[in-house]
C-alpha cells in the first residue's frame, strides 16, 4: 500500500480528547481538523474560565499538534515530557492546557528572593505527596529559568528514574505516608509491612505524577545536562518546539489584528503578510549573520509578537495624531467660517453706525476741550490744596509741640500720684476703721485728717470756750473715716484738675510742716502713710497743672485755627476730586 493510501490528510493526529467529560474516553484517530480546532478552543475557554491567569492563545494547527502530543504523552502511564524550543514558543501555556484537557492539576514553583534548597525540597515533598499519598493526577512543571541550584536536576532525575529523591522524607512524614497507603495495601490482599508501603507510595507517584520539562536547547549548558543527569532524556518524551511555519504566523497575525478597523478585508490581509514577511526576512538575514560571521542571533516567537504588538502600538499612536490634525483642522475651518460671517455682520453694523460715528467724532473733540479746561482748573487747585496741606502741616506740628511739653511738665507729678494711687490701692477698709477708733488720736493722724480734710472742703468744728473757739477738724475727720470705702471712692475719683486755690492755701502749711512727712507719719498709722502721700501728690499736681495751663490754653487756640484749616483743606480736597473725577469720567468716554 502506498502513503497517500493510508494517510488522506495532511496531518496525522490521535487523542482521547475529542469527547469531553466521556468516560471511557475513546482513544482514535481525529480527521476533521476543523472540529478540532473548535474542541481546543472550547477547552481553552474553558478552562479560562476556571483560572485567575487566563491564556490568550491562537490555535493553529502547529499549536493544536503540540497539545494534542503533551496530552498524550500526560495520559500515557508514566509519561513524562520533554519540550525544547526557545523562550516564547508556547511550552508552558500548551502544557497547561494539555493538563486541563486531561483534567490534571498544575504545579510550578515560584522563584522569589531567597529560593534555595530547603524551598525546593519543601515544594517537591508537597507534590510527591499529592501524587502518592492522595492519589491525584499532578503534572509538575519545571523549566530551565527556575534551576536556581543543580541540585534541582539531580532531584528530578531521581523521581524520573525512581519515583522518590534520597531522604527527602523525614520520620513524621514517613508515618503519614504509611497510615495514607496501608489501607491500599491491605486492599490488594498484601502484608502492611513498611517495604511494601513504601514500594506501593513508590508506584503511586510514578503513575500519578507527570513532569514536564521546558527547556531551551540552545548553548553547551542543556548538552552538559543530558549528560549529566540521563534520566531527562531516557525517562522522557521529547517534543521539539520548532520555528513557526507559515500557517502559523498567518493564524496569529490575523488573531492578533482582529480587533483592528483596518477597512476593508484585502487591507487585514496585506498587512497580516507583512507582519510574516518581515519576520521570515529577519529570519533569512539571522542564517546569514550566523554562516558568514559565526555568530547566532535568535529569532523567537516572541519577536514575533512584539512586532505585531509594536505595529498596533504604532497604528494607534498615528491615529490619534491624525485624528488631533483633523480636529484642529475642522477647528480652524469652523474659524474662519464663522470669523467671515462676523465680518459681514461688522460691515452691515458698520455702514448703519457711520452718522452715529460722525456724532461721535463731534462730541469727542468737544470732550477733549472740557478735559483741557477741567486739567488747568485741577492744576490750579492742585496747587492750593498743596499750600494749605502744608500750612495745616506745620500747624500740626505747633500742636504736636506744645501737647508734647505740657505731657513733659505733667509728667513730672506722675509718679508721685502713681505712687500715691499704689499705696491707696494696698489700702484695706480695717486700715482706716481702725484710725476712725481713735477717741484722742496722736498729733501727727491729727495733722493728716486735717489734710485730707481740707482737700475734701469738710469745715471743721468750733471748739472752746465763747471767745476763745478754734478749728477742730478731728470730729468731722473721724465722721468721714467711718465710711472707709467712701472716703476711698472719693479719693480716687478726685477732680485733681480743677483744684481751687484757696484749698491749695489752707493746706499749704501742713505740706511745710516737717512734721508732715510719710516716712514720719508712717511709725503712726499705715492708712495716714497713704492719705498723707495722697495729700502731697494732690499739692504737687496742682502746682505743675498750673504751669501747664498756658500751655494748654495755647493748645486749645492751635487747635482750633488746625480744625479751621483742615476744614478749609478738605472742601479744596473734595473741589479737586469732583474735578479729577470729572476729568476721568471724560478721558475714560474720549479713550
């Protein structure tokens, strides 16, 4: 029999796959690659579905022949697969798919910072475990990027060649691996004894757990490998990932640029070409770097997706700059059409305002005359308002003056009175009353009440005999102390301002008297201390007050000639507002 007898189709292809959720699942020949193109598609929805990573992956037919022979190294007993290619050619999404057409768990390690030794073993007993202990279907995916240490090769090649890596177990995990696989011993009518645990779990791992190797096979390393570690070749099936063909970069490419508006269809077409074409010419140039300098340069898969991707990149970049151009094109025609039709319309306004310009032009030359004669009036006022400002100036200045010397001269009594108040101020009630207590109290209390009495206008009393009567100021004085706060209040509020004279006379002698001397009266009563600085300070104050007075009556008349010439400068001030307002009104009309 010939060939084209026996094989009809372009491919030959069998799985088990082609009906899912069968059971036995049917192992045969697939025909209609159409159909199965749709079958490998559902599953990849499906199992998109199902994951939090999902795949976006084009099923051409190279990718669907990949899937289908991992599917059916994974679904042989002991299977396990060895997949060369070079980064980005689909090994590790096509092995996930192939493990979730076969409804069988993935595992892959995670490399962090960190990942040694003890991470890998922790990672690996877990999956041996999964295998062996529970029985479950485990596809263990491994690629060369992850072989932080080489020790990792050397414990996959024990599991590929044994099922188990050396003392990998310790004691606590040996117990739980007998207690999980000595039910299924006994099942089979079998001793319990340890070698035939271990040998059953052995058995388990090595019909329950697939590896599959992504590895590149490019440079001396992966040959060094093999040669190492044997078990990576003999132990499994290889499966080369070769450069995509034709189909393939089509498939992609038409894929790819799908959710493009490129137009019409021959347009999607054109481009799908070009994007292969620049990539299979990338190609030719990489044989011919390599067989006149000896030196390689990879053409992978991926660049292959990074041009389809920097093409659509590029697309919508030039889009939005022309979409921008023709925005601000339409803008600027939007423009000038409305910028014509708004010269129109000023053309009409202005031939229809022409008489009312010429009425303008009139009024203006006859408002530049008023703003000529209302500048010469403001100048002249100007002027005025300057002489009199600096006339009301220096009569402010006089006031200043004279204020200044009279605050001069009444600060010379200030602190005698202050320190008058100060003392009345520390003053308690009981002070007083006690002196109020007297009935014959010594001369010096005496001579105060008499002050303070005389300083109040409180007569005295006339004691004696017919003839021979005197002055007696203690009766009324000890009255008057009596009413402490009120003797107080009246101190404090005393008019020392308007002292009369004949007051100042009568006291005159007590303020001679040595006798009448704070620091005297003091050794007597506290309370007479402070009436008696009270008595002085009043005496004082009226003597400079009255040295002050001409003063302050100059002050009164200066101050009265300043509020007639601040008026006077404040109605020629309120003259030249109402002229330069005028005049601003004008220019701002005229401008």
């Amino acid at each position: 029999a010939k060939w084209a007898q026996v094989v009809t189709g372009d491919r030959i292809l069998f799985g088990d796959y082609m009906n899912p959720g069968a059971d036995p699942r049917p192992y045969c020949e697939i025909k209609d690659l159409k159909e199965l193109r749709r079958v490998v598609e559902a599953y990849l929805e499906d199992f998109n579905t199902q994951t939090n990573k999902p795949m976006k992956l084009v099923m051409f037919l190279d990718a669907i022949e990949h899937v289908s022979k991992i599917s059916r190294i994974l679904r042989q007993p002991r299977g396990n697969a060895l997949l060369l290619g070079v980064g980005g050619s689909g090994r590790q999404s096509l092995t996930r798919l192939a493990a979730s057409m076969c409804e069988y768990e993935i595992v892959q390690i995670e490399i962090a910072k960190g990942y040694g030794k003890t991470e890998w073993r922790d990672d690996l007993k877990k999956t041996l475990m999964r295998a062996g202990c529970e029985g479950r279907s485990v596809v263990f995916l491994f690629t060369d990027s992850q072989i932080v240490l080489e020790s990792f090769l050397e414990d996959i090649n024990n599991v590929l060649n044994s099922g188990e890596v050396p003392n990998i177990f310790d004691l606590q995990d040996q117990d739980q691996i007998f207690n999980a696989c000595r039910p299924i011993v006994m099942a089979k009518g079998q001793a319990p004894t340890k070698f035939i645990v271990h040998e059953t779990f052995l058995s388990r791992v090595q019909e329950n757990l697939h590896i599959a190797l992504a590895f590149s096979p490019i440079g001396d390393v992966f040959r060094a490998r093999l040669r190492q570690f044997p078990s990576l070749v003999n132990c499994c099936t290889i499966d080369w990932f070769a450069e995509w063909p034709d189909e393939a970069l089509r498939s992609v490419a038409s894929e790819s640029l799908a959710d493009l508006d490129l137009g019409q269809q021959h347009v999607h077409q054109s481009i799908v070409e070009m994007c292969r074409d620049i990539h299979q010419s990338v190609e030719h140039k990489s044989e011919e770097y390599l067989n006149t300098l000896r030196r390689y340069n990879y053409v992978t898969p991926t660049s292959y997706l990074e041009l389809i991707g920097t093409y659509k990149n590029l697309l919508h970049e030039k889009r939005e700059e022309l979409a921008l151009a023709k925005k601000r094109l339409n803008s600027g025609l939007d423009k000038l059409s409305s910028t014509e039709l708004e010269v129109e319309q000023l053309q009409k306004s202005l031939t229809e305002l022409q008489p009312i310009l010429e009425q303008t032009v009139k009024q203006v030359q006859a408002d530049q005359i008023q703003i000529e004669g209302d500048k010469e009036s403001a100048a002249k006022t100007k002027s005025v308002v300057v002489v009199e400002e600096q006339s009301a100036n220096k009569k402010a200045q006089e006031c200043q003056a004279i204020k200044d010397s009279a605050e001069a001269d009444l600060a010379e009594a200030m602190p005698a009175l202050a320190e008058a108040v100060a003392c009345l101020k520390n003053l308690k009630l009981t002070d007083i009353s006690e002196v109020a207590k007297y009935s014959n109290p010594p001369a010096l209390v005496k001579l105060v009440v008499e002050g303070i009495c005389i300083m109040r206008h409180i007569e005295p009393a006339r004691v004696g005999e017919a003839g021979k009567k005197v002055d007696d100021y203690w009766p009324p004085g000890k009255k008057m102390l009596q009413d402490p706060k009120g003797l107080l209040d009246a101190m404090f509020g005393y008019d020392k301002d308007h002292i009369p004279a004949k007051t100042i006379a009568k006291v005159q002698p007590m303020i001679d008297n040595p006798d009448f001397d704070p620091k005297k009266i003091e050794t007597v009563s506290k309370a007479c201390t402070a009436m008696c600085q009270w008595t002085r300070a009043m005496h004082k104050y009226y003597h400079v007050a009255l040295g002050v007075e001409p003063k302050r009556l100059a002050l009164a008349g200066a101050e009265a000639e300043l509020a007639v010439v601040s008026a006077n400068l404040s109605e020629l001030r309120a003259q030249l507002k109402e002229v330069e307002d005028r005049l601003a009104d004008l220019e701002a009309r005229f401008h």
